[in-house]
C-alpha cells in the first residue's frame, strides 16, 4: 500500500525521440544488431516463443523456397531487454515505446531485407548468416 504512495513518478517520454536513440545505438553496434539472422531449425510458432532467449533481435524462419515465402520476427524479448538501457521498465511508456521499435524495426529491414534477396535472386537463407 505505501509503495503506491511513495512510488517515485516518472516523466513522460518522446516515444519517436527513444526509438531513434534505441536505432543509433543499434546501429553503432559492432555485432550488427540490426543486420537479420537466418534459424533454419525452428519448426514453429511454439517453438519460437519457446527459443526466443536463444534467439537473435531480427530472424528468418520457416522459408519455403518452392513457394517463395518465410516468416521475419523482431524478438520483443531482446528489444525489451535492451531498450531498458535508455527507459526503465516500469516507466508507464515502456510497452508504448517497444511496440513502436518493433514496428520500425520490422519496415525496415524487412524491407531492406526482401529488397535485397529479389536484387540477387536468393531466398533468405543463402543471403543471411545463420543460425545453427
């Protein structure tokens, strides 16, 4: 009860302002956080949620070369532990701002990630480095 009454309130954030910081810091990262990662070995959505502290911030799965498609993840796992270095995760924003990071994060490289494989006629899995 006095924890609520006590709780130290904290000042609201840019949401657009977090996730250009949170895409900076990415970006200068020498192991290429943004850059996607094929994981051939995962056979579901089960699966995936079961694996997803083993797995990296951006992935392919699931490709169907004769069908042409494969399903792209943005792990919230990692994007929540990592965002927390700019927003603490109690903030009353935090859910706001990851969700927007995770939406960013999916247009672009997927974007540039589907561009990419149509310019060199390759699926998924022969342009990104994988994931044993």
């Amino acid at each position: 009860m006095f924890d609520r009454l006590f709780k130290k309130k904290l000042p609201p954030v840019d949401t657009h302002q977090k996730v250009q910081d949170f895409l900076t810091l990415a970006a200068a990262d020498p192991g290429n956080l943004l850059k996607p990662r094929y994981v051939g070995w995962l056979r579901d959505e089960a699966h995936a949620a079961a694996c997803r502290d083993q797995l990296p911030m951006l992935y392919v799965w699931n490709e169907d070369a004769g069908a042409g498609t494969f399903s792209y993840t943005v792990n919230g796992t990692v994007v929540g532990f990592l965002l927390e270095a700019l927003l603490p995760r109690e903030h009353p924003q935090f859910v706001e701002v990851r969700d927007e990071l995770m939406r960013v994060l999916k247009d672009v490289t997927m974007d540039a990630m589907v561009y990419t494989c149509k310019e060199v006629g390759l699926m998924p899995s022969q342009v990104l480095p994988n994931i044993d």
